[in-house]
C-alpha cells in the first residue's frame, strides 16, 4: 500500500474522493495528495493577511493554504478518462517526499491501470503528470496505463519540448521522468488547442498557469461541465480573480482566463472541476455575488 501525506482518511492514508453523478457521466475527483500546509502569502505573493480575512473558509483552521493535489477521473459514454495524473509515486522531494495515492484510489473506484481508456493533460507541471510512466521490472520507464491514449495540446508541448528556461526544476525532471517515455513508446499525442481528444470531450485553452494550460468541456443531455484544471489553486480566486498563485508562468493571461471563464459560466451554469481545491469543494458552480462572483460547491464527497 502506498503511504500518503496527509489526513489519514481511508486505508492506505490519504485518499480522498469527490463524487457525482451527471448527466451520462461518473465525476470523481481523487486527491492524489494533500501538502503540508503553508502561509497563503507565500502561496499568493501579492497578497496581504488582511486580503485573506473574508476567504478565511477556504483556509485550515490555523488560516493557512493547504490545496489538494489532485484529477479527476470520468466514467461514461467516452469510456474510462483520467484528466491529468497526480504527483506520481513519489517520493516528491518539492513536497517533502510526499507520495501520491492516484492507483489506491483508482482501486477504491474499481479501476485498474489497464481499464483507463485514455488520459487527457490539461498541462504538464510535475503536478499532473506524475503517474504517467512508472519504471518497469528492470527500472525503464513505461506507461503506467498500459491500454491508454495520452494527450496534450500543441502549445503546451511546444512550451515543455522547448527545455524552458526559468521554470523551475522539479517540473522539467518530472517532464523527463514521466512524459518523455510516453513520447518515446509512440503513445503521446499532441493534439491542435480547442480540438476534441476524445469523442463527447473537447480542449478549451486557458493560458496562465501556463502558456499552453487547457481546460476539457463535457457535455451531456445539455448539461455542460468545465475541468479548469489550475485555472484557480483556491476557491479565494474565484471571488478574488485578479490574485495569481505563483506557480503562475503568465499571470495576466491568467487573470483574463479567470474573468472569461466565470463571467460566461456564471450564466450559463456550467459544472466547473478545480484541480486544486480540496476534494468535497472541487466541484460546483461560480455565481454572480454583486459586482463579482463567488464559489458555491456540491456537496460530493465520498
Ligand atoms: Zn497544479
């Protein structure tokens, strides 16, 4: 069993699941790990301890910022699709070797490895690619879902294929651990922005966390769903859309991602999937609140 950092809920430590059925679908949302909890300034530089004052909810109960690391798992008529693939195994050195629990969890679905028909990235930060080789019996690195399309948008390929300077390096050793030996066993691929990886599924991109960072629009029976990925890192940015996390590589396309996202869902009442909220919080609806808007979840978790 793998060992997990966090809460100790569930069996092998932390594994934590949001659920919901809609439409045709199963959504759940699988926190593949939960970090230690740090100061929210430090998260969100530009910010200030009294700027956190009116979000304290969305903080622990010592006021500090402690996200899921998490993915989302679909179930429908489109098969068995992971949306982006956790921290991996671990241990991540960056989170104090924590490991992530994504195949615990999986398992906890009734999904094995072999069962995931595809795996669509939103992005490809160390956070969301984790799980997607992992070494075989002689330690070469193989897919890890054995029966799996891989995909990703051309824009954030041709960002991370670049060797980008100034990104930090943990999210380049991740890219090389997990990512290119998908490219290199011919399983990758790279698909135009906006286009459809898979049927009933479709890339919507929203640069910011990074330059290529896409969300996936699903629709079922009328009903739509957005997985936003980090177009947000806390439900604080929802009302607060102008804060940057600093994970950020292009903020000021983050910020009008965010306005646009939220100004057309607001309307149209579209299911949005946040990456990094906590699970039980991770999905739910953004609503008019006055001049700008708020967070309002579904209760979901398992
Ligand atoms: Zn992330």
């Amino acid at each position: 069993m793998v060992r997990c950092v966090g809460d100790p809920v569930g069996k092998g430590g932390y594994v934590r699941i949001s659920r919901l059925a809609w439409g045709d679908f199963e959504i759940a949302g699988i926190a593949d790990a939960r970090p230690a909890p740090v100061d929210p300034c430090r998260s969100y530089p530009a910010t200030s301890p009294a700027d956190w004052e009116p979000h304290r909810r969305w903080l622990t109960a010592e006021g500090q910022f402690q996200p899921d690391l998490g993915c989302f798992l679909l179930r429908g008529p489109m098969g068995v699709v992971l949306i982006d693939a956790g921290i991996g195994p671990g241990p991540v050195p960056y989170l104090g070797d924590a490991d992530g629990c994504l195949i615990d969890a999986l398992a906890a679905l009734g999904v094995a490895p072999a069962d995931v028909d595809a795996v669509l990235f939103t992005h490809l930060h160390f956070d969301h690619i984790g799980w997607a080789s992992l070494p075989d019996a002689h330690g070469v690195p193989r897919p890890a879902f054995p029966r799996a399309r891989y995909v990703v948008g051309a824009a954030e390929w041709a960002f991370w294929s670049a060797g980008p300077a100034g990104v930090m390096a943990h999210h380049r050793e991740a890219f090389a651990r997990a990512i290119l030996p998908l490219s290199a066993a011919g399983v990758l691929e790279v698909v135009a922005d906006g286009s459809s990886p898979v049927a009933g599924a479709t890339y919507v991109p929203l640069p910011g966390n990074t330059p290529g960072h896409q969300g996936l629009r699903i629709e079922s029976g009328g009903a739509r769903a957005l997985f936003v990925a980090d177009l947000c890192h806390c439900p604080a940015q929802v009302a607060a859309p102008h804060w940057s996390h600093r994970s950020d590589v292009e903020p000021d396309a983050g910020r009008l991602s965010r306005r646009h996202v939220f100004e057309t869902c607001a309307e149209d009442g579209t299911l949005l999937a946040f990456g990094h909220f906590p699970r039980g919080v991770d999905l739910g609806h953004v609503r008019r609140d006055g001049a700008g808007w708020r967070w309002e979840p579904r209760a979901t978790l398992a």
